[in-house]
C-alpha cells in the first residue's frame, strides 16, 4: 500500500476558547469572515433541518483518489475522540468513500462526524448515530473497489478553500466552516458581538420597534 501518512502537528486551542467557539452558528462565522472560513456549501447535512446534529472538532484528513478509498480507513484509526473526518473525494459522484460500518466504528470511537467532499452510503445508518453528524455532497449505493493509495493528514483543497488537520471544523444545519488557528483568535470577539447584535436586534423587534428604526434604515 502506498497511503502517505503526514506527521502532523496541531496548534493548540484552549478549553476555554473550544467553549466560545461552540456556541457559534456557522451564519455568524461566515458574516466575520467575509465567507472566508466556508466549506463548499454544496456538501449538505445528511439529516433534514432541525434534525441535524451541530458538528464540532478538529479534522483528521483523508485524500482520496476515487474508487480508491485507502486513505479514509487509515485516518479512522488515527482519531481520536471529538475529531471529524475530513475526506476530499475531489468532488466525484463516482462511488462512496465511507458508509455504515467505517462510519459506525468512527462515531464507537468517539469521533464527532463525517465530513465528505464526494459521495457516501448506508445513509440511514449514518444519519441514525447519535451525536454523530454527517455531511456530503452526494450518495450512492455503489462502494469502493481498491484501497491501496491515498494520503492522511495533508492539507485538502476543497473547492479553493484550505482545509488542514487540527482546524476546527463547525456544521450546523446552513452548513460548514474551517477555522485555522489565526481565524480561531481572530474572529472570536467579532463573532460574540455579531451574536449579540443579532440578538439586540431581535428584542427590538419583539418590542414593536420599526425595521426600519431597528436597522437604521433612515441613516
């Protein structure tokens, strides 16, 4: 087998920064970020709004080169718990990279989801694990016919954005973002405040204030 294993080494992220960051809707992130921490918004939740799991961890990558899927089982068995599985499938709709079994024995080890840039399967049995929360761009019912290749724990190109193992990843049900380590320091503040202007805005309106007062619309 050929699968390249990176050494990797995560940059640190505070318990009490890990708490900030997970009260954050992806909304929110992607308003102080100028969309810049966005993964493809064309890789969807697996369960239907309101149903979906928030995703929270830190990436364990796996490169795929379809219908060769040998990095995926590699990377399950270096996570450890809290992490998400990042494969990047390179956006085929050819066969799936990972379905019932691998990703029930991912969500056993305490791994926080799936995130995949290609197609998965066993889908209800993937959406059916609790606390467990999958995204992909497509499924299918076909599988992978080799498993020799691959790379683990390399930076990933996901539709232009950059996605590196240990970077937070954060889903909800409008979709995913990555934060590096300098966007972890640097949006935090900005992103407690958006929140709570939004929810300013809300108890304005409650209380029968105008739009058009609310938002300062007259200048």
């Amino acid at each position: 087998m050929t699968v390249r294993i990176h050494d990797s080494e995560r940059f640190t992220l505070t318990p009490h920064l890990m708490k900030r960051w997970s009260k954050m809707p992806t909304a929110i992130i992607a308003d102080v970020s100028d969309d810049a921490c966005l993964v493809d918004p064309l890789i969807r939740p697996l369960r239907p709004a309101g149903q979906q799991p928030r995703l929270f961890g830190r990436a364990v990558t796996a490169r795929c080169t379809p219908p060769d899927f040998g990095a995926v089982p590699r990377a399950i068995d270096l996570a450890v718990a809290g992490d998400v599985l990042v494969i990047d499938a390179q956006g085929t709709a050819g066969p799936a990279m990972i379905g019932g079994i691998l990703g029930g024995h991912l969500r056993r080890k305490g791994a926080a989801g799936i995130v995949c840039n290609g197609p998965v399967r066993d889908v209800a049995e993937l959406a059916g694990l609790k606390n467990f929360a999958v995204y992909a761009r497509s499924v299918t019912p076909r599988g992978p016919s080799a498993w020799a290749h691959g790379e683990v724990n390399g930076p990933l190109n996901i539709s232009g954005g950059i996605i590196n193992p240990g970077d937070l990843i954060i889903g909800d049900d409008d979709g995913l973002v990555a934060l590096d380590e300098e966007a972890t320091q640097a949006l935090i503040s900005k992103a407690e405040e958006k929140l709570a202007l939004e929810g300013k805005w809300i108890a304005e309106l409650k209380s029968g204030k105008s739009l058009a007062k609310v938002f300062k619309l007259d200048g």
